[in-house]
C-alpha cells in the first residue's frame, strides 16, 4: 500500500488492517477498531474506510456489521453485496449467511 498523504494516520493504520480479511471472509468495524487498538471507534472505521482510495484492492467491501447486516460502502451497497457475492459469500436480506463462520479474526 503505497502511502496517500489526504489520509490520516488512523485512516492508514484502518487500511493496514483490513488487508489481512481474506476473499470469501468478512470482519467487522469493531474488530478492525479492536484490531488498531481504538476498541469503540467502529463508526471511526466506517468514516475512514469510506475514504479507502485503493479498494477494491485494500478490501473494504469485506467489513460488515457485528451482526452480519452489510453496512455501507462508497460505492455503493449493491456494489458491496456484488464484489462479495463474486468472492463465493452468501447474502440473505442484506446480511451475511453463515456469518460466524466466515468472520475473520483479526490477530
């Protein structure tokens, strides 16, 4: 990940994290915010993955709600449910199936 000088250092180290969740896998906005060390900064993750300038490639698609509901993505969520229906993930009324079993855990 090349460095972008119009992030900030959390919107960096939020980047950082997430290119760990694996194709086919999600995590959350309060694992990631765990994961950097900012636990209860979820809604923090959110705003600074909106500004991801790499994605789909830092996969910010790939981060979800604690209770599997999609949430949102820049470019849209029929975008997001798109890019991770494509990666082999299940989707049932804007959530995630089997969700505890394809929740990565950031170490």
């Amino acid at each position: 990940m090349k460095r972008d000088n119009n992030l900030t250092a959390f919107e960096e180290r939020v980047l950082r994290a997430i290119k760990a969740v694996k194709k086919g896998r999600v995590t959350t906005y309060k694992e990631v915010a765990r994961k950097i060390g900012a636990p209860g900064a979820g809604r923090a993750v959110g705003n600074a993955l909106s500004k991801n300038p790499w994605a789909p490639k830092v996969p910010c698609h790939r981060i979800v709600k604690s209770d599997g509901r999609i949430g949102g993505y820049a470019g849209g969520v029929k975008k997001k449910i798109r890019l991770l229906k494509e990666e082999g993930v299940i989707m049932r009324n804007n959530r995630v199936a089997g969700f505890n079993k394809i929740l990565m855990r950031l170490s």
